[in-house]
C-alpha cells in the first residue's frame, strides 16, 4: 500500500513539474523535458499526452532538428482555466479574473460598506466577498476546467492553511474563521491569505520565476510585508511570517492595535499620514471621509501645497527606516512597494533612497526599491489558487536558459 501511495505522489509530482517547465519556456518539446528534468523519455511522453487530453498543454507544429526527426512543440494553453483573486482593503475590494497564465480578463473596484461595529464591518465584508465572487464567476470566460478557486486576500494576519483571520488594522483582533462563514454560499474551492504574500507571488511569477528573493512591502492601512525565499513563499510557523508592520521602531512611539508601542506600522502606514499633517503646520487637515487619505494627500502635494508635500516626505522616510531594517535582515534580489502608497511614488521613492544611503549596509545599498503594480495583490491572489491546484507538488526547480524565457 505504502509503495502505491509513494507511486501516485511521485506521479503527480512529476506532472506539475513538467506542467511547470512548459507554462515557464515559451515553446518546448518532448524530448527537451526529459533533457531538462531528467525524467525518461516515456514518462514525459505519457505526462504530456495526458495533458494535452486535459487541454493544459497544446501542440503547435515542428520545431528544428540538428538530425533525426523533428520534434513537436509544445506550448502552453494559458486559457484552459481560470482563477479569482479578491484584493480585500477594508474601505473597498479589488476583484479579477485571470487565466492560469496569471492574465488578467476582468476587474472591479466596489467598496465596501463601513461598519459601526467591528461585527458590522465584518459582516460587509462577507456579503461584499460573496456578491463579488459571484459576478466574477458569471463574467469568466468559458474554458476546458473552468474557474479552479477563488484566494481572497486581506491586509492582515491570515493562516493559508486553516482559513483564520486573526488581525485586521483598525478593525479586528481575535479568531475570524471567515472559511466555515463562506462555507456552503461559493461553490468553488476557497483560499485565504495575507495580501502581501500575494503581492510577492505576483511579482515572483510574474517575473518569471528568475529572482529567488523577493520581499514585497504592502503599505496602505497597514504594513505588511511577503517574503520570497529561495523560491518559495515563506509563511512561517502559524502562517503569519512578514509582520514587519509590528516590528519597533520607536520603543516609546505611538501604541498600535497590536498591544505594541512604535510598530513601524504606526509610522509608515496611511493613517500615520494625518499625523505628519498636523506636525507640518497643517492643524486641521480638512480631509473628506469618501476617499482616502493617500489620494487626497496625493492631490494636495500635486497641487504644491506644502504641508501635505512635508507629511508624505516624512511618512516615505519612515518607509525609509524599515526597508533599511528589512534589507539589511535578509539581503533579497529586490524589494517591490505596493498598496495605496504606489501612486505617490515621486514625492515617497527619493525619501526612502535618501534614507537607504546612510542605513543600508554595504551592498544591500544596491538592491533595488521599486513600486509594484496597483493589480499586483488581486492578480497574485488568483495566481496562488492556480499555483495550488497546478502547481504545488512539483519538485525542486530546474534551470531554464535565459533564450528561452
Ligand atoms: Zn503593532
């Protein structure tokens, strides 16, 4: 018994490697994945027929021949199936649909009800997730599979494996089992997960899978980082790994939702904006509840009215002073910024570069610090569903030569 169950992990295993090296080479052949693999000719062949029945994989003509027969190519079908991807950001939600390439397909911003009460506001959550999931299934594409699950991220501390949330800022602190809540109301597979682990899968997919370390830093109503290590996301022991938000960065500063005093996230996160406002001369910053304070910032700093110039310099060069901590704790390829900060990249990127020129150490100067896309979040959420049902169990990566990305 025991052999048989060795066999078929074995045997999935190597599908969702040879599955993964096609979706990652543009074109490919039989005989180029037993070299690459090292997995003998037959087992590719009987792999590759399977998934060509399933209409994963297709078969798009000859390729050359050094000698000997020409092989087939084969090519990935990015359209065989589709996956949702829910960007939850307390005040509104960003919905797509995407293929299993991670294309995108369809999109939709709704906001999301305030609540008097933290079971109030919940609860929009909940019917806002469900209708929004809805309507992206009805708006999908038709496709062999049809649409494989649905990852609904949140800005917060979220266990993948058990589907709990335990902390949203300004919101929630305890134990949400919003799994058994959805339960029975979406009839596909459902995931849940921390929306800066799905801004770094977004941006480690995306790229092709060649970075290998990669830490994605969501800043908006909280902070919260993702973390790609050696090629893999890294979630820690309960699943809540990247809570740079919390870490000190002021052991007398401000108290945080967390229990905490001077978390980075009390500093750096869109609601410490306000703050800096009031400490830039701007007593009674005049801010509208309808939008957000980001935006509205944004507008007034590009209308160059100082005092919003000098709160988004100082909140960028306390953005500055935990990346600076971060790059030097893990040394990754590149750091991606995301969340509702990305749109005021002009006044925040030279203010954390200013601050990255004195705290980071030797090379760690050179690391890149860029912006991340506005999508990045909803199209990574989608991304892992299909990693999950794809891709998950397949083995140690293989090394693609450059030509052929
Ligand atoms: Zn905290």
């Amino acid at each position: 018994m025991q052999s048989n169950i060795d066999a078929s992990a074995m045997r999935r295993m190597n599908r969702a490697t040879v599955l993964k090296l096609v979706r990652d080479m543009r074109t490919t052949s039989r005989i180029d994945i037993s070299q690459m693999t090292g997995l003998n000719k037959a087992t590719v062949s009987n792999i590759v027929d399977e998934l060509i029945a399933e209409q994963l994989v297709v078969e798009i003509g000859y390729g050359s021949s050094s000698g000997g027969r020409k092989p087939i190519l084969l090519r990935f079908n990015g359209n065989a199936a589709y996956a949702i991807g829910l960007d939850v950001q307390l005040s509104h939600v960003t919905t797509v649909v995407c293929n299993i390439r991670g294309e995108s397909v369809y999109r939709r911003v709704s906001q999301i009800p305030r609540g008097e009460t933290a079971d109030d506001a919940r609860g929009h959550i909940v019917e806002v997730i469900v209708d929004e999931i809805r309507q992206a299934m009805d708006a999908a594409p038709d496709s062999p599979y049809g649409i494989v699950g649905a990852c609904v991220a949140f800005p917060g501390m979220v266990n993948f494996q058990s589907g709990i949330v335990y902390y949203l800022p300004n919101t929630f602190l305890g134990e949400w089992d919003i799994r058994s809540e959805l339960a029975g109301q979406i009839p596909i597979p459902l995931y849940f997960e921390n929306d800066a682990n799905c801004g770094v899968w977004n941006e480690f997919v995306g790229q092709g899978t060649r970075l290998k370390n990669i830490v994605y830093i969501n800043a908006g109503i909280g902070v919260g980082a993702g973390m790609v290590i050696d090629g893999k996301l890294y979630r820690g022991r309960d699943g809540i790994a990247g809570e740079f938000g919390h870490m000190t960065i002021h052991p007398m500063g401000a108290s945080c939702m967390c229990g905490g005093y001077g978390c980075w996230e009390e500093y750096a996160s869109e609601r410490s904006l306000l703050r800096y406002l009031r400490e830039s001369g701007e007593a009674d910053p005049k801010l509208s509840p309808d939008t957000s304070v980001m935006e509205q910032a944004l507008t007034q700093a590009q209308r160059d009215n100082r005092a919003y110039i000098r709160a988004l310099h100082a909140l960028g060069q306390n953005l500055g002073f935990g990346i600076a901590n971060i790059l030097n704790a893990l040394n990754p390829d590149e750091i991606v910024l995301g969340g509702s900060i990305v749109g005021a990249a002009t006044f925040l990127l030279p203010e954390i570069d200013r601050v990255l020129k004195h705290r980071a150490l030797l090379m760690n100067k050179r690391v890149p610090v860029r912006m991340g896309s506005v999508n990045a979040v909803a199209v990574g959420a989608s991304s892992l569903v299909v990693h999950e049902v794809l891709f998950a169990s397949a083995g140690e990566s293989f090394s693609i030569p450059a030509s052929d990305l």
